[in-house]
C-alpha cells in the first residue's frame, strides 16, 4: 500500500475509533480528502481497505459511510471469537507464547491517553494471547475479526466505560498463562468475551 494511503487510512481508523466519526455517519471522500490534505485518491483506496476490514460500508447509490453497531451483527463477531479465540489462546499457552507481547499489550493499556490507544492495545493484548496457537489458518479468522471487535468496543465503551475491569480480567487471564494452566486460560477468557457481551450486546436488546 503507498504511504501516502497508509497515512491517510490510519487517520481515518483512528477517527472511527475515537468516536470522532460515528457509526453511520457519511464518508465524503472530497471532504476527508481536503481535511487531510491529499488528493480523493488515498482517500478513495483508505475506504476499499477499511470496508474490507469491516469498518466501513460501501454501497453505490450512498456512497461510503461508518458502519453502523447494531446488536445482531456484535453478537455474530463475538460469537465467532466464543468459538475460536479460548481455544486458540489456550493452545498458544501450552506452546509458552503469550507473556513477553502479552505483558507489552498491558502497558500499552495502561499508558494509553484515548479510546484508540485503548482499542489498540485491547487488539495487541488478544492477538497475543492466540497469535501463538500453531494454526495459522485460526490466526487469521481471529486477525479478521479485530477491526469489526474495535469499532463494537468503541460503541459500547461510549455508553458503558468498562475499560479497567477489561484490564483487570487481562491480568488474570495473564497470570494464568504464565503459570502455564492451560485450561483456565481457556475458561477465563471465554468468561471474558461473553460478560463484555452480556454488558453490551444482551439478548432481547432492540
């Protein structure tokens, strides 16, 4: 990707993810372009990779815009990572892969001065604890989920700021891996998935 994109891509993901743009609200690429100082161009090719990764919607007739958080959708991305993310970071705790990125991750939370960095080291924190699974293809789908998990978080940190309890589970899901208990690493992180869920994203929720 030219830097130029890469730039502007990341301007605008961190935007969305600062709530600065909002779920739904419109993209105009002639009026990010001349925010940013860049041509539509960068501007055109940011938005292809951010609806890709699930932050934006794309649609001929309106054009691009934030996507929108409903609760159906949270519920899809969040079940995926029910099914995948313990086991993936319970095998990666087997294989003694997670403490030197993981503990990384923590301070970065801890240091982290807006919703952003918080989301960022949220992501960092959980690809480290199942980036060293063994399986790339599981690595993957999980990678593939980050983004549409930022934006849901940075919704629902908007309304319900949970962010030190998150922090707080971290440390005891990290605590467990380094003492090598594989299958409370399992159990804690899928208790943590579905209580932000349950906060968040309940059943029966319009």
């Amino acid at each position: 990707m030219p830097s130029r994109t890469e730039v502007v891509l990341e301007a605008i993901k961190h935007a969305i993810l600062t709530g600065e743009l909002k779920p739904g609200q419109a993209l105009v690429e002639s009026d990010l372009a001349e925010q940013l100082g860049v041509s539509k161009t960068p501007v055109r090719e940011a938005l292809k990779t951010l609806a890709a990764s699930g932050l934006v919607n794309m649609s001929p007739y309106k054009g691009a815009a934030v996507r929108a958080v409903d609760r159906t959708h949270a519920r899809s991305v969040y079940d995926m990572r029910l099914l995948l993310e313990p086991a993936a970071a319970a095998r990666s705790t087997a294989a003694g892969r997670v403490q030197e990125d993981a503990k990384a991750a923590l301070d970065l939370a801890d240091e982290a001065e807006d919703t952003a960095e918080r989301s960022l080291a949220n992501r960092a924190f959980h690809r480290a604890m199942y980036a060293g699974c063994g399986n790339p293809l599981l690595v993957r789908s999980l990678d593939e989920l980050r983004d549409q998990t930022a934006l849901l978080s940075t919704a629902a940190w908007s309304t319900r700021p949970s962010w030190d309890l998150e922090a707080a589970e971290h440390r005891t899901i990290l605590q467990a891996a380094e003492a090598g208990d594989v299958e409370l690493v399992r159990d804690l992180m899928r208790s943590h998935i579905a209580a932000f869920v349950a906060r968040n994203f309940p059943e029966g929720e319009v």
